[in-house]
C-alpha cells in the first residue's frame, strides 16, 4: 500500500488536480446553493440515483 505523501508527490498532476477541484468545489458552495438549497440538491441525488426514501425521515 502506498503512504499517501507517495501519492501526492506523483509528477503526473492527477493527483493535485484533484485536490484543487475539491478546493475549487468547496470555495464556491455559498454561490452554488444560492442558486439550488441543499434540501432541493439532496433530494435530486436521491431520485438520480432511484435511492427509496421516505421524506419522513429524511430531515430527522
């Protein structure tokens, strides 16, 4: 198994590309959920991906 300090040294990039989309993605959830809540964004994920739920309890 490697150490993760092995990963994040890799010189492809891949890697820190993806640490900079995560970076990128969490600066910007004010502006995304201004445009979408989260209640709204989660239940869409839900029904995307057939998940069965009861809106019961989801907010529980």
């Amino acid at each position: 198994m490697q150490e993760w300090w092995v990963t994040l040294n890799r010189n492809d990039g891949s890697t820190w590309s993806g640490i900079y989309t995560v970076i990128s993605y969490i600066a910007n959830q004010h502006q995304h959920h201004s445009k979408k809540t989260f209640p709204d964004e989660y239940l869409a994920f839900l029904k995307k991906y057939n998940v069965d739920y009861d809106e019961r309890y989801v907010w529980d």
